[in-house]
C-alpha cells in the first residue's frame, strides 16, 4: 500500500517510522496524524510491512490518505526528506 514515488510540493513535516515493534509503529503514525491538525502537510515513510491489515497502524495510514496527505514507503525517502521543512524520526 505504500507507495515509492514522493509527495508533490512542499511538505511541513515527515515522520519517518524506522521501527519494528507494533506499538511503536502505532504511536508513530498517531503522531504523524496529530500533526495534521495543525492544518499543514504531512509525509508519513513507512515499510509497508509495518502496516498489517486491519492494525492501528494500517488504519492511522489509511485515514493520512483520506486527509489529502502522503504515505510512501522507504524507497522515496530522499525525495520526500528533500521537500520536508521539519522530520520526525521514530526507532
């Protein structure tokens, strides 16, 4: 589900979840959706492994999408790391 290609445009903040454990994972992308409300741009770079159907976290990423923001996976990291004005790193 997540995509290689990077956002388009500028994006207020990344979070970029590195970690394995599903908690983790979770916490990192509720944080990533609490970002939103500050009504600016979010990039969540997730492996889509981490992202198991039906988990928190799969529905935290799912509801990223439904807000307009981008979830792609590691291989557009550089990209989205080049467009993003603040990083949240997450191990």
């Amino acid at each position: 589900m997540s995509a290689a290609e990077p956002p388009p445009g500028p994006i207020d903040a990344a979070v970029v979840v590195v970690c394995r454990a599903p908690a983790r994972v979770a916490e990192a992308v509720r944080a990533a959706v609490g970002l939103t409300l500050r009504g600016g741009s979010v990039a969540l770079i997730v492996d889509d492994a981490a992202l198991p159907p039906g988990s928190p976290a799969r529905r935290g990423a799912d509801t990223l999408r439904l807000l307009g923001h981008a979830v792609v996976g590691p291989g557009a990291l550089a990209a989205t790391l080049a467009r993003a004005r603040a990083v949240e790193v997450w191990t």
